[in-house]
C-alpha cells in the first residue's frame, strides 16, 4: 500500500469506507430492522465522527498548512475561514439547485416531477456523501497513510449506519428488500468519485492543500448540522442520538491520535 501513490489511495481508501454503507444496509436483507432509537443513536454515532474528522482531521490539519506559507498570522486563520464557509455554501447551492427528497422533510430543489422518486432519493443522499469522500481523498492527498486512514475508517464506520437509515426508509416507501439494499449501496459509491478529487487536486497543487482541507470540512459540517442532527431528533430520542455523538466523537479522536 505504501508504494501506491496518494491519487491512487484517496480513491481505494474513500471506496472502501463507501463501502461499508452497503455493509450497513444487510441487515434489512434479512427482515432485522433495528428499531427507531437504534437508528437515531447510530445516526448520532455517525455525526460525532464526522464533526470530530471535520475539527481534528481536516480543520486543524489546514491551519497547520497554512501557516508556513505566510508571515502574517492572521492568513491562515483567514484561509481557513473562509474555506469553510465555501464548502458549506458548495453543498447548500446543491441542495438549492438539485432536484431531491429527503425521508421526512420531501422534495426539496427545483421541481423535478420526471424525475422517479428513486432517483430523487439517490440524489439526496449523493449530495450528502460527496462530502466525505472528498474529506478522505484529501486526507490522503496531503498525508498519505497517516492523513488519510484515521479518515477512511471514521467515515467508513460512520457510513454503516447511514446505509441501514436510508435501507429502511426505502423500505417503509415500499421498496423490496434487494431493492432497498442496493439503492443504499449504490449512494455510497460516490464516494471514490469524491475521494478521486480530492486527493487529485491536493496531489497537484500544494498551495491548495488549506483551502481543500477545510472545504472538505465545512462541506461535511454542513451535512451534520442540516441533515443529520435534525433527523435524529424527530422522533423524540435526542438523549440517545447525543450519546451516539459523543461516543462517535471521542473514537475518532482517538483513532486520529492513534493512527495520525
């Protein structure tokens, strides 16, 4: 793995923590649905590593970056910044822009009636998982194994409960069970496509690496913030989708100091 070169491993690393959303989905193949507070406290799981990737992986990874290439030291937190902001305004344009639905809220975007519902929820959930494979892309793009692995296990273990989430909704729409499992496998393979450009364009550009890094960041703090997080607090199970959080939090903390 280490003669591979980081393009190369940003596209296998985010592939294969796209991967594991399949691995999430199998349950629904065989009947075992998990019930509403064991979603939500997975799905509080998957948003405490995201947000904690977001800070201890790729924000503070960005100003580190940043810092060398000027003498000034307010650039770098200005860099930082405003990256963020633009990776979370890259997402809401495609949330605003895109036709798509999500399993409580609706459709969303411009008026798409063409359009099937099984693509709208494809749509939905490519929009949320772009984010994440860039953030590993990047990963590895600017740290190699170290940078980008503490990444890829994180998403990837947070993708598992997002792929049985977005299963047993298709379910309840009235999708077969092979179905339903493959439209949750399949959102999770945009994921290398995600991870292929980031990793490119850190690789080719070193002055890119801050920007990319808390872009990947911002875009990924968007997701948890306007999709995640309310999810889990509609049904009444906010303590349960807050424990998942902080013991998704505190793993990938320590998977990032242990493996970083």
């Amino acid at each position: 793995m280490e003669n591979l070169s980081p393009i190369m491993l940003g596209f296998l690393g985010s592939l294969a923590a796209g991967s594991l959303t399949a691995v999430g989905a199998i349950p629904v193949l065989f009947g075992r649905i998990p019930s509403r507070a064991t979603r939500d406290l997975s799905l509080g799981f998957a948003a405490g590593v995201m947000l904690s990737a977001s800070f201890f992986s790729l924000i503070i990874p960005a100003l580190d970056a940043a810092e060398p290439m000027f003498e000034n030291g307010a650039m770098p937190a200005a860099i930082v910044c405003v990256s963020i902001l633009l990776g979370m305004g890259a997402v809401a344009l495609m949330n605003e822009r895109l036709p798509h639905e999500h399993f409580r809220t609706g459709r969303e975007g411009p008026e798409a009636a063409s359009l099937r519902r099984v693509w709208l929820f494809i749509i939905a959930i490519t929009i949320h998982n772009f984010p994440e494979g860039l953030a590993v892309g990047v990963g590895f793009g600017s740290g190699g194994m170290e940078g980008g692995l503490p990444l890829a296990i994180g998403i990837g273990l947070q993708n598992a409960p997002e792929g049985l989430a977005v299963a047993v909704s298709l379910l309840g729409e009235g999708y077969p069970k092979l179905r339903a499992w493959g439209i949750a496998a399949l959102t999770g393979m945009v994921e290398p496509i995600g991870g292929l450009l980031g990793a490119g364009i850190i690789t080719l550009s070193e002055p890119l690496l801050p920007w990319g890094l808390a872009f990947a960041a911002g875009a990924m703090l968007y997701v948890i913030s306007h999709e995640i997080i309310p999810e889990t607090h509609r049904s009444g199970h906010q303590n349960k989708a807050t424990l998942g959080l902080a013991i998704g939090l505190v793993l990938m903390l320590f998977l990032d100091v242990w493996l970083g």
